[in-house]
C-alpha cells in the first residue's frame, strides 16, 4: 500500500503537469484505463493505454487551449 508521502507526491507531479500543459510529466500509468464523458464514445467505451489517451484525448484539447501547446507523449 502506498505511504501517505508517496501519495503527496503523485498528486503533486500530476496536478503540475496538467499546469504545465506537461504530458510526458503526469504520471500515467502505460496501461491506464481513462472513462470520462467527453472522450470519444463517452464514458462507457474508456480509453485504453497512455499512448491512446494523448492521441485520443489530450492532443484534441488543443485547439481549445487557445494556443497552448502540450508537449508529445
């Protein structure tokens, strides 16, 4: 089981992450399972895999980032 410290810093380097607009950063696992409404086929047909959530999910946010850029997976 993880230590309350261990936790700490998982939350902190994701939530930077998303900050910096980072993906490489934020701790996904490979094998990540990510359900939400706005993902393609909505929350019941998840997303599998990191490389699929940045192709599928982050690099379509884009756009609406007015401009930002998010660093390649």
């Amino acid at each position: 089981m993880p230590t309350r410290e261990q936790l700490k810093k998982v939350s902190e380097s994701y939530f930077q992450g998303l900050r910096d607009k980072n993906f490489p950063a934020i701790p996904f696992s490979d094998d990540i399972i990510f359900r939400a409404p706005l993902t393609p086929g909505g929350s019941g047909n998840p997303i599998k895999g990191k490389k699929d959530l940045f192709e599928k999910w982050w690099r379509p946010l884009e756009p609406a980032l007015d401009g930002a850029e998010i660093k390649k997976y």
